[in-house]
C-alpha cells in the first residue's frame, strides 16, 4: 500500500504507525515505511518516518515489565537504535534508572542482552540447536549494575564462557554468567 500511496495517505500510515503495539512492531513498521520513501526518493517522508520512530524511542522509559515481556527478541535492537537516536550514555542512564527502581527486571534485561544463534548438523545443513548467547555487551549497557545485582540475585551463578555456562539449564543463569565473564575482560566471541 505504501508503494502507491500519495502524500497525504502516506503521511497518515506514518501517523498510524505509532498505535501498534508493541514498540517493535511500531518502531519497525516506521523504519519500512522510511526504507520505501527512501527507494522512492521521498526524501521528507523518509525523515518524517525516522522523526517518528525516533520519538518513540526515546519515549520509552523502560520501567514496565510489560515492554520487556512484549519485545523480549527485540529489546537490544530496540536500545541500539535508541543510542542512535541519542547516544550510549542516555541509554545507559534510561536502563540504570529503570533497574534501580525495579531490581525485578533483571532477569528481562538479562534475557534480552542473549543473542540467538544456530548449530548446524556435521553437514551443514540441519540446525541441531537454537540457542541464545552473549557474545559481547553493547556500550550502553549499565555493565557495573548488572554485574553487581547479578551476584546479589544469583549467588550461585559464576563466570563462565559460552560453553563452560551450558552447566546452567535457565536460560538467564546461563545468559548471567556469560555477562559476569565478559565483565571480568574475557572475551566470548
């Protein structure tokens, strides 16, 4: 529809765009229709798009569990784009503000840093696993916070690679102790 969309239709499906849920739907639904002005040379609808986008954002304040829950895989994506829409250190700021008036959120947060991945069969062909990792952690992230509630709520968690945390069978313990590895200046790429 966008593609053959006048100005003004088009303009309204960028005003609409804000009103899904949840915020990944809205902020990715925005970033297409700005990817399709652009392939039109729409140059203001383009900027429109990513204004809004924008907006949304750093709107956010990421104090619900709710937004966690509701863009569980999008999360770290979500917060990438908002550092560039503002920088490292406002979302530093927005996440420790969150986790410090919710130490709850933690094992969100924690999930959320996970990357997913794939191991192939020995022909290359087959997926035999998914699992999530972290191989490294962005420069907004409160590493500090994390690293100090970590031991707090998970005393029995330790640092560990990606391979040597497989001893953890929850998904955030394991997720955990890679982040506490990486906090340590090891690498788990």
């Amino acid at each position: 529809m966008a593609r053959n969309a006048d100005e003004t239709a088009y303009r309204d499906l960028i005003g609409q765009a804000p009103e899904r849920a949840p915020l990944a739907s809205s902020v990715m639904l925005l970033q297409h229709l700005g990817a399709i002005a652009k392939q039109q040379g729409r140059e203001a609808l383009q900027a429109s798009a990513a204004a809004e986008a924008a907006k949304l954002l750093l709107a956010e304040d990421w104090k619900s569990p709710a937004v966690w829950v509701d863009n569980r895989n999008y999360a770290r994506r979500l917060l990438a784009w908002t550092a560039g829409a503002s920088s490292n250190g406002e979302v530093q700021e927005t996440l420790n503000a969150a986790i410090n008036r919710n130490p709850d959120l933690l094992p969100s947060v924690i999930e959320a840093m996970g990357e997913w991945g794939e191991a192939l069969s020995h022909e290359g062909n087959d997926p035999t696993r998914i699992f999530q990792r972290v191989s490294k952690l962005p420069d907004w992230f409160p590493l500090g916070l994390v690293t100090d509630l970590i031991n707090r709520m998970f005393p029995a968690v330790s640092a560990a690679d990606e391979f040597a945390s497989e001893r953890y069978t929850d998904v955030v313990e394991r997720l955990a102790s890679q982040i506490l590895w990486i906090a340590q200046g090891n690498s788990n790429e």
